[in-house]
C-alpha cells in the first residue's frame, strides 16, 4: 500500500510522521530544539540543527513503522512562516537561520512603512502592518548590519523552500508560506517588484512559486542514502502549518472556520477571493488549497492555560504524575465543576498583547471580579472562557466580512478538552466539530502530498478518506444565552482597559 511521509517544521520542534491512504497514522517522531538568541530581540538557529532532528525524527518513523521505503509514495512538508534562511550557489546555508519570533529588525519595517503606507501595503500583501518579523525587514537588516552575507546570499529562502532544495536540489515556494514575506503580490501571486527593487534584491534571488500539493522533484540519490529513503520518493510542495492544519480538519472551502488551540490561538477562515478588511486588522493569505484563499491570524491561547499549570498547579501536576495523567486533563475537571460565567469572573487572555481584530501590542492579560467564593476551578474555567471569547470575537469580525461560519472545525492541544471544545461551542453559538487525528498539520501535508501524485483524483476525495470526524458538538440554547452576558463582559472589559494598557 502506498505511504505518505510528512515533515512539520515547527518553531521548536520538528515532527514526522508517516501516514497510509486512508488516514491512519502509522508513526510519528517529535524532535525538539532549543532557539538561539545571540542579542537582544535575537532569535536564530543553526540550519543543521533543523536537519539533524528531521533525520534523526525520519529513522524512528521508519523503525516504529517497519516501513518498505520503496513504499513512500511522496514527501509533504507543514512548515512555520517567516524563517529567513541564506543560502549560497550551491544551497548551503551562509548564516544561522533568522527566526520569525526575531524582532531586531524594527528599525528596517519602520523603515518600509515609511517608504510603503501599512495601508496600501495591506492592499498589496494581504498583511495589516509593517513588522520587524516579517522576511522584507529581516532582509533590509541584513543588508544594512551583514552586507558580507546579504552580498553572498544566492537565495533567500524560507524554511519549507530550503527543505525542498536540500532533498531536490530544486529551489521552490508555495504562496500560502511566500504571503507573509511582504514581498509577494497576493492579487498576482507573483513577487512584488516595488519591493525588490527597494531591497536590492531581483526574482532570481528568490525561489520559483509553485502551487502547494505540487511534484517537485525525486530526492537527492545522495540525500536519499543519507536519509534511508528511496530514490523514487517525490517530494512535493506543501503549506504554512496553519493552511496545512485547516487541510488537516477539513477546512477546504468557504464558510469553514478552524481554530488551533496550541500555545498560540490561531484562526483560518477559507474564502473563495482576497477579502481585505475595511477597519484593516484582519489579515488575508493564500491558502494550501490552490486557487483559495484565507482570512487568518493568531494571538495568546493555549500558553494562557499553560501559564496558570505551572504558576498555581504543582499539586494538579504532582497528582497526575503519581496517576499517569495529563494535568491538563484535570484542570479540564476543575472547570467542569464551575457554572457557565465562572460566577462573575472575567478574564483577558492576552499576556503577550493581543492580534487581530484587537491589534494591541500593549494589551495584557487581567481576572476581573473575583471574590472569597472564587477558587482554583473559576480561574481555569474563566482562562478556556476567555480563549472561546476570542474565538467568537473572530467569527463575528469574519462573518462581518460577509463571510457565513456554518461551523468551527477545532485543532491543537486545547481540542484534547471536551469541556474547552463545548465552552467554545456554546459561546459562540457554532457546532465544534473534532476530528480523529491530532496531528491535523502533518495529516495536511500528507493530503498534500498524496493528491500531488495523484493517490487521489482531488483535495475533495483525500479529505473525504484521510479526514475523520470524531465528535460533533451543538451549542445548549440554555448556556449560549447565559454566556451572552458573560460575552458581553469580555468585551466591556477591554474597552475599559484599553487606556490603562496604553499608559502601561
């Protein structure tokens, strides 16, 4: 039977897993890595370490699995955004890996905002503001702090695009990974050439732009030696690990709404059309679906919870060492206990300031209206409370675009939580839809993969066979009216902290 390897190129963290045509997962291998930050607002890695932990992950996958490699049909990468890899003419790396989370760059997007208007921008790229995260600042900076590297620099390349070259030899991108660069043309899906012109930098410094679940190329002979694979692996182009969880759940066309609950809360929105928000804080990608697009963004959400585990919870997490549980799956019980509105208390999850539709760098996180009654479970309920309000708040702003949300399809460690996942549901007044497989992102990059060379005649069938529903949920008409009044609090809340965080 035919087998799909696929690759998630996470910020810390590199996950393989190999998966049959019909879905089933048959293994998968974590490999974590700890970030460089050589300065302040520095984060970097050595591209080896990337590698390293993708072959080391690669040879688990294959012993857990007992795989035939003759049998791995393709190759299909889920990849973080805004990685800025430096590559010489013969594809090795000139400098360690600039990290999207790296932020040295302010300086060089003011500068861009300057020379470009966040607004007009935004009509270019998709993207709400200039930012020094995004790969256009990261290269300005680089030619004005290394202009040694920035002269040597045959490619810039973002992560996915180096994985492809080091296993092809080819040097390729997809949109849904190129529209946060700032320096490609949503409405044309080419790279934008007023911005290259101002970075110094021409097409032929950048990767060919291939669709996502494409063929590129058979891997490397020696590469497939290195790795155990086979020759006759195709490797193909994948997504943006969010674009590829959507895939993943089944978020394939519009009016379907996927939320990731991980340490960050990030939402998709498929759209048929580049949609651009008129008040400017929602921004638009290019999906992993060819042809569609997705209104998307992200903010604090899980880490929220985790926070509150590891500041408040040593005895949850002592109880559920001595009994092989998940702590969070006895947080989830304390919530359980508590009434919907977690009796007054409010709660702002946004410790490290909040995205769309908020856009406030400044906001912080705050509980409001507890009391002597209050204890260790209204905390946890409010804190799930709080993320669902968020999710809400998006639908809302989504569907205020004209966009209709029939339903939320959930993903990340937070769908774990039935009662976080019905929280969500009865807030929002939306069905929550769970599907079997955890691991959404690679399972989207191995739809990918598998529709590339051509197991499937369609993103329609794959899904349709790799895709598992595990659990519906409907929103209680009895708890969706309470929380319209707890709803309403969150959104009183910020409004009334608002002035304090821009004085803070």
């Amino acid at each position: 039977m035919d087998k799909l390897l696929s690759v998630d190129l996470g910020t810390t963290a590199i996950k393989t897993a190999l998966f049959d045509s019909q879905g089933i997962m048959l293994a998968i291998a974590t490999r974590e890595y700890t970030l460089s930050t050589p300065a302040p607002l520095a984060v970097e890695l050595d591209v080896e370490i990337y590698w390293q932990a993708f072959k080391s992950g690669l040879a688990e996958v294959l012993h857990a699995a007992a795989a035939d490699p003759g049998e791995i049909r393709a190759l299909g990468i889920s990849a973080q955004g805004e990685t800025l890899i430096c590559v010489d003419d013969k594809g090795g790396a000139l400098r360690p890996a600039i990290v999207w989370l790296d932020n040295r760059a302010q300086q060089e997007s003011d500068i861009l905002a300057s020379a470009f208007g966040n607004g007009p921008a935004y009509q270019i790229t998709g993207q709400v503001a200039f930012a020094p995260t995004w790969p256009a600042a990261k290269i300005l900076w680089l030619k004005r702090n290394e202009p040694v590297v920035f002269a040597a620099t045959a490619h810039f390349l973002l992560i996915e695009d180096y994985f492809i070259q080091r296993l092809t030899g080819r040097v390729v991108c997809e949109g849904s990974l190129a529209t946060s660069t700032m320096y490609w043309n949503l409405r044309t899906r080419q790279w934008w050439p007023e911005m290259l012109a101002f970075l110094g930098i021409s097409e032929g410094r950048l990767p060919e732009i291939m669709e996502s679940g494409v063929p590129v190329a058979t891997i490397l002979p020696s590469v497939a030696r290195e790795l155990g694979l086979s020759t006759e692996t195709i490797v193909c182009t994948g997504a943006l690990d969010q674009a590829a969880g959507a895939i993943g759940v089944g978020n394939i066309r519009p009016g379907v709404f996927s939320e990731n609950t991980g340490a960050a809360l990030a939402i998709c929105a498929t759209v048929a059309e580049p949609l651009f928000d008129p008040a400017g804080e929602m921004p638009c990608h290019y999906h992993g679906v060819p042809g569609l697009y997705m209104e998307h963004t992200f903010t604090t959400g899980g880490v929220v919870l985790q926070w509150f585990r590891d500041t408040f919870c040593d005895s949850e997490v002592e109880e559920a060492r001595r009994l092989g549980r998940d702590p969070y799956d006895l947080l989830s019980e304390l919530a359980s206990g508590i009434e919907p509105g977690s009796e007054g208390l409010s709660m702002l999850p946004h410790l490290q300031g909040a995205m769309a539709p908020e856009a406030n760098p400044k906001a912080r996180g705050v509980f409001y209206g507890f009391t002597l009654r209050h204890g260790k479970g209204h905390f946890v309920r409010s804190i799930m409370e709080a993320v669902a309000c968020v999710v809400r708040r998006n639908v809302e702003v989504i569907e205020e675009l004209g966009i209709p949300v029939a339903e939320v399809r959930v993903l990340g460690g937070g769908s774990r939580s039935r009662v976080w996942n019905q929280i969500k549901c009865d807030i929002s007044g939306k069905p929550v839809i769970r599907t079997a497989n955890e691991e959404a992102a690679c399972l989207g990059a191995a739809i990918l993969a598998g529709r590339a060379v051509g197991i499937f005649d369609d993103l329609d069938q794959a899904v349709g066979r790799m895709v598992v529903i595990k659990e519906r949920l409907e929103p209680d008409p009895v708890r969706h009216a309470a929380y319209e009044e707890v709803y309403a609090r969150y959104r009183q809340l910020y409004d009334a902290m608002r002035p304090m965080f821009e004085r803070a």
